[in-house]
C-alpha cells in the first residue's frame, strides 16, 4: 500500500499542521507544569558543579507526562541511613511552545532547548523534578521534522539553593529547608525586609552576606539564609560586628546567633557528642587509632 498522499515530507505547510495538532493534544491531555531555569553563580570547573545555584524565573507550559502508571526509577528505598525518594519522570514538551513561552529573546535563556539542570515543578504532587536528560529526535523526524523535546527528570533534592520565581508555592520550599542562622541583633536602627541582602565586613576585608528570611522587630530577631563570604570560604557570622541591610540600609550589631540546620532536623550530632565524650578522648589527634 503507498503513502498517505496528503502528506510529503519537508512540506512547512504540512509540518506546521502536525505540529499544530501536537500542540493542542498537549493542551487535551497534559499538566499546566513550572519551567524553572538555571542560573549558574560559581561554577566548579573540576567537577562541572555549581552549587550555590540559582532559579530566578518560573514559566508557565503545559507538558505531558509519559508515564502513565506512575512514577518511575526505584521509588521508595529504606535504608539504615532512612528513607530515599528516587522518583523519575519523563515530560513532553512541543518544541514551538517552548520558544515561544520559555526561549524567548527576552528573557535569561540562550539556549535553543531546555537544559540539563533546569528544574520542572509538578503542582499535582508538589514535587520538582531536575532534568538529567533531554531527547530531541523522539519522535523520529516524522514529516522530516522534530516537534517535541523529551525530558527525563529525577526528584530534586533541594540543597540550599536560591529560590526565587514569585511563585509562593516553589520559593517557600527555600524558606523551609534552606540552612538558616537565626541572629539576635542589639541598638537596631531601621526594618529589615524579606529577601533584601544583609551584610558584614570583617576585619580583614571579608564581605560576609546572606538573604533575610525573617525579621521580628519586637525581639530583634533577624533570620538569614544563603550565608557566606566573598572569599569563597567558610564563615560563621561575628558578633559584635554590624549588620547593615542593602535595600533599607537598617543597621543592627550582632549580639548573638545560633545555627537552624532545617535539611536535617532529626539529626542526633549533638546527643552522640555528649555521649562519645564519656569513652572517647576527643583530645588526642586520632581517637579511633593509636595515639599519635
């Protein structure tokens, strides 16, 4: 049996109502889904990482979600560590849409496809997904064209990044999990407001900044997440030094702090230190060995 003769391939008139018709089946059947972009802050070029990432936008797109049965990859794994969510999740999404809402010319992307990286936030289960993979020959060069992207995902596992697309939903996760220092301030001039950057300069010239999570003027109770400093090391913030605000310049010196480690709140280091110190002489250089 010959071909279908209404269609040819590489006929723009007859890839456009192909694509068309991909387009709409995708508004039929798929999710309303979050595009969340990355932005790169301080790349690692030895292990090709950028930590102290950035999602500075969210996109509005609909995607389909292939798997139809569920989630897949190894689901639920209970360990002696606890348990691990290992979900995987392909998304489809028609290439013309995708320039058209998130590759615009307007807007941080410059890339002509998504990126591996970028997240996808699912609101029918509250979940973000990062994209490992995305395949742009599936289907096949159908009509000697290619009208989607494939996208495999894994489960994002939130690790103090920087969260903030406007959407309450995606940038509260920041305000739940981030690793938090909780400061109480003394001779406070000012208010302090959510998300403005807060700062101190060191004796030594080190900038020490972090984003205001918080602030209770009645107890001067200042929270901050995303803490560090220009030099790229590690940094506890000082007391006695001045906590000064870059958006409302209120100004306020460090009395004292305490650490808000929210990614791992059942942690037991402080009950294990109390209890080790009774057999183990944290004083010598190698406890569990021979003394040196």
């Amino acid at each position: 049996m010959a071909r279908n003769l209404y269609f040819s391939d590489a006929v723009k008139s007859e890839q456009r109502l192909y694509e068309d018709i991909i387009i709409e089946s995708l508004k039929m059947y798929g999710q309303d889904l979050y595009y969340l972009p990355r932005t790169i802050v301080n790349e690692n070029k030895i292990f090709g990482e950028d930590v102290p990432s950035k999602f500075n936008n969210s996109y509005k797109i609909e995607m389909y979600i292939d798997n139809s049965d569920g989630f897949e990859g190894e689901g639920d794994l209970f360990s002696k560590f606890g348990v691990e969510i290992r979900d995987e999740a392909t998304f489809t999404v028609a290439k013309k849409r995708w320039n058209h809402t998130v590759g615009r010319n307007n807007n941080e992307i410059t890339g002509e496809r998504p990126r591996e990286g970028d997240l996808i936030y699912l609101p029918m289960t509250n979940s973000m997904f990062e994209i490992t993979h995305v395949e742009h020959e599936s289907p096949f060069y159908q009509l000697a064209n290619l009208p989607t992207f494939k996208m495999r995902c894994s489960l994002f596992e939130y690790s103090d990044e920087d969260l903030d697309t406007g959407l309450n939903t995606i940038d509260g996760i920041e305000q739940d999990h981030a690793y938090e220092f909780d400061l109480t301030l003394s001779g406070v001039t000012g208010t302090f407001e959510v998300g403005e950057r807060v700062r101190q300069t060191t004796a030594g010239g080190v900038i020490l900044s972090g984003e205001v999570s918080s602030w209770v003027s009645s107890t001067n109770a200042l929270s901050i997440i995303h803490f560090g400093g220009s030099d790229g090391k590690f940094h506890l913030p000082v007391t006695s030094l001045t906590v000064t605000g870059d958006d409302t310049n209120a100004v306020g010196t460090l009395a004292s702090f305490v650490e808000d480690n929210k990614l791992s709140e059942n942690e037991q280091n402080t009950t294990f230190d109390t209890v080790g110190a009774g057999f183990l002489d944290f004083s010598e250089s190698n406890p569990f060995g021979d003394p040196s």
